[in-house]
C-alpha cells in the first residue's frame, strides 16, 4: 500500500481541529464561512481566486476543494486555469522584483 503525506480523505476530516480548541475553532469556521459568502464579490469570484490561492500556497487540500467548488459554482475549466495563470504571473514577478533588493546589494558590496 503506498502512503501519502497528504491523504485526500483528510479533508472530509477539517471541522475536528475543533476538537482540541472549540472556542477559536469556531471563531476560524464563523470568520471563513463570512467570507465567502456573497458581496461585491460574486460566489464564483471567491472561489477562483481561492483556487488560485490554493495553488500558490501549495495546499493540495485546497486545490481539491477549490476545484470541484470552482466547478460546483458554474466555472469553466479554462477560467480556472487562466485564474492559476494569474497566480503563477504574480508569484514569479514577486520573485523577480526581489531581484532589484540583490542589485542593490550587490552594487553596493562592490562599490
């Protein structure tokens, strides 16, 4: 039997973080639920961008989820992989401007 760290059926699992602290479980679970419902926002809006989200924090939990509810909410499979297009652009540009606090560096190291 091969074994994963990350076991899909783990997510089915996530409401008993309550079982070792209620009170602030609660809190996370009331807060989350108020997030996601709509607003300026729509349902399916929330979930893209939590799907990008997912994939750029790397929680294969959220991905699972953020997919099959992205679909659920009427998303087409090119929207949600244009979202993660979005994601991807902003995390390799946060990386590469960090280039410019090297050059810094380095200029000033070779002054």
């Amino acid at each position: 039997m091969e074994h994963h760290y990350y076991n899909p059926e783990d997510l089915k699992k996530f409401g008993s973080i309550a079982e070792w602290e209620g009170n602030l479980a609660k809190k996370f679970f009331d807060w989350y639920g108020d997030v996601f419902k709509e607003g300026d926002l729509t349902a399916r809006e929330k979930s893209l961008i939590a799907l990008a989200v997912a994939h750029t924090v790397q929680c294969p939990y959220c991905i699972d989820a953020y997919t099959q509810d992205s679909l659920e909410k009427g998303a087409t499979e090119k929207a949600m992989m244009e979202a993660i297009h979005v994601a991807a652009a902003i995390r390799g540009g946060a990386s590469l401007v960090h280039g410019v606090m090297m050059m810094n560096k380095a200029k000033k190291l070779s002054m």
